[in-house]
C-alpha cells in the first residue's frame, strides 16, 4: 500500500483531522479504485468528490458526448465540452481537481460482454446510470464479480439511494426490485425532468458511501434504501433484506455469462397485452386525486386507499376509511395487502407512495397505482377546511 506523500498530508490534512479516518483511512482512499458508471447527474457529482477525497484511482464509464441539456445537473462539463465524449470531458475536469489522481476512462461504456472483468479490476462501483435495463446489467455483473455497488437514481423531485453486496451478506438490487416495471409504464427524466440540485444531493451522497465503505469510518446503506423528497426536505429509510429466491444472488443463482438481450428487451417499448389482462391503462402507474375520489365514491369499486405516511402525519390529517401502512412496513406487509383490488398508494406529496408503488408492482402486484400529489393535493381540491403541512 502506498504511503501518503508531504503533499497529499496537506492536501487531504481535514480528512486527516477526523478520527474516524485519519492518516489510515486516508491512505485506503488514495490506494482505492473506484468505477464510475455513467459521467452524467449522478456521476457528476459522485465522481468530482472522490477525486477531491482523495480517491487514487477513478474509472469513468460512459458512452455517451456532451449535449447542452446535460449541463443543468451535470458539473464534470462546461459549455465549452459539448460534443465531446463524457469520458474524456470528466477526465479532464477531475485531473484538474485533483493531479495526484489517476483517471481511466471506458468510452465504450459498460455492456454484458464486459461488465464482469471491468468491474473486477476495481474496488467499489457506483451505479449512475438512468434505465432499468443497465442498473439490472451493474448489479448482475457486480455480484458475479463480488463487488459492492453504490446505487442512486433521481426521479423529478425524488431520489433513492442504496449498497448491494450480496458478498458481505447483504441483498442486492434484485432482491429489492425483482423484476423491472412494465416497458414505458416510468418515463425518464427526458420526459418528466429532473431537478439539478438533486443530482448534486444523491451524487454527492453515493461518494459518502463509497468513502464510508472503504475507510470503514461508519457502516454503509447495506439492507436499507434511503429515500429523499427535495420539495419538502425528507428522508426515509427503508430496511430490507436479502431474498433466498433471488435469480441473482440467492440460493439457487446460476451464473451463467450475462446476455445482452435480456437488458436491452427491459428498456425497450413495451408489447401490446390482450384485454383480459390488468394493463397499464387499466391500473396506471399515477392517477390523479380527482380519479382516486371517483373509484372511492363509486358503489362496489374493488379500491382500496393506502396511507403510507408516518403515525404523526396521521395525527395533522388523514382520509377516511383509508389503510394505514407506514412506507418502511411495506415490505413485512406484502403477504397480507390484497390482490384483487386496486390499490391506490398515497402519502404527503405523492413521493414516497410513488417509491412504494413502484415496489409492490415488482412484487407482482398490477393493480396499483400512486395517487399523484398525495393528500396535500386532496386537501386543496375537496378539503379546503382539512389541516395542510
């Protein structure tokens, strides 16, 4: 392990300064590679504080160039970088951060073909990649490669973050989320938008964990899925735990070399269902609070309205009639929320009940949809009288 230098001991000197990483921790840092998948919002971000950390060596994965939208939430670049590669671009601005850091870049990006062996010449990956089919491919590939992977995603307002490493004995991604959502049932952030300071925020919070993971300064986000809604500044956390049945980490996992096919057909348009089966026009990912007041209203409708908020929220405001689950119950409950009715997910904003929403229906659960806005949404369009926060 190579020492830290005069230089660096200045450098990183408030680092040094706390005893949870010291000269020690510091040093697993600049003896530390790390890769990072995806030079975008969450890359971004990931990738210039652990150069600024001290990181020794970092990766940068990426494929794709420069465009002028990207640079609202995505700081490696300038003006002046668009049309060039992200890897090149982010290379350039880390060295400028940081010349004792060592950056290697893979413009070719991260595919089935190569995932296993790239990952397996680093020490932590970060995920900050933005579809369904690549998060699917990372986490694969990292549990064949034993590798922890440092996961966040961003949704509009919203963002997720997590650990996997089913090798320390934790679950992985597909223990959480074991299928994919339906093929075009969540839009991107090229549909929906994207707040750039938010980028910054789970960006940011993936480096902590991957300073967290290699100083052991603190236990990282394994078996917990911290949540985070930016417009009313909170933060849940989720605990969950690995699943004996999971296809990719669990008892019976075959590891059989990664097909490309499989990732590409997650992302891909979705095929036309036949009538009898619950479509997603039928039971749709969001639904307005004026369409979730009308299944409620209707005689005999089979809906049924889940609170996911927290006891004290309950105790501001709440809609009759409504099954109360907390958001970090939902996994113990599974088994005994019903089937065959169509269950209509609410919290504050319509944040957390979207997260929960997208998770029942990667249990298999069809018939469930988010109310969008949540009861703050109800309370200004049928409660005026009912107690906002």
């Amino acid at each position: 392990m190579q020492p830290l230098s005069t230089a660096e001991l200045a450098r990183y000197s408030r680092h040094v300064l706390l005893p949870e990483i010291g000269v020690a921790g510091q040093t697993k840092l600049k003896n530390a590679k790390v890769l990072v998948i995806g030079a975008g919002g969450l890359g971004s971000p990931a990738a210039l504080y652990l150069a600024a950390a001290g990181v020794g060596t970092i990766g940068l994965a990426d494929f794709d160039r420069v465009e002028a939208h990207n640079l609202h939430r995505q700081l490696l670049h300038r003006d002046s970088s668009i049309g060039q590669l992200k890897v090149d671009s982010g290379s350039d601005r880390l060295t400028e951060i940081n010349p004792f850091l060592e950056v290697n870049t893979h413009q070719q990006g991260v595919t089935a073909a190569n995932a296993v062996e790239l990952f397996s010449g680093y020490d932590v990956i970060v995920d900050g990649t933005d579809n369904f089919g690549s998060r699917y491919l990372n986490n694969d590939a990292a549990v064949r490669a034993r590798k922890p992977l440092v996961f966040g995603s961003v949704y509009r307002f919203e963002g997720q973050l997590s650990v996997f490493a089913p090798h320390l004995g934790g679950p992985c991604y597909r223990c959480l989320f074991p299928a994919p959502p339906p093929a075009g049932s969540v839009p991107g952030c090229g549909e929906v938008g994207v707040l750039g300071a938010l980028c910054g925020v789970i960006g940011s919070w993936q480096a902590l964990e991957v300073i967290k993971f290699i100083t052991q300064c603190a236990p990282p986000l394994i078996g917990r899925l911290l949540t985070y809604d930016a417009l009313s500044q909170t933060v849940e956390t989720l605990n969950f735990s690995a699943t004996t049945a999971c296809s990719t980490c669990g008892q019976h996992a075959t590891y059989s070399p990664l097909d490309a096919a499989e990732y590409s057909a997650i992302t891909c348009a979705p095929d036309n269902t036949s009538s009898s089966e619950m479509s997603s026009s039928a039971f749709p990912l969001e639904i307005s609070v004026a369409d979730t007041k009308a299944l409620l209203d209707t005689p005999g409708s089979n809906a049924l309205l889940v609170d996911v908020r927290e006891p004290h929220e309950l105790q501001i405001c709440q809609i009759g009639n409504a099954t109360h689950i907390p958001m970090r119950q939902i996994p113990e409950n599974v088994d005994v929320l019903p089937r065959d009715k169509h269950l209509l997910i609410h919290c504050h904003h319509g944040s957390r009940s979207l997260r929960v929403t997208e998770y029942l229906r990667a249990k298999g659960f069809t018939a469930v949809s988010n109310v969008a806005g949540g009861i703050d949404a109800w309370a200004q369009q049928f409660a005026p009288d009912m107690q906002r926060y």
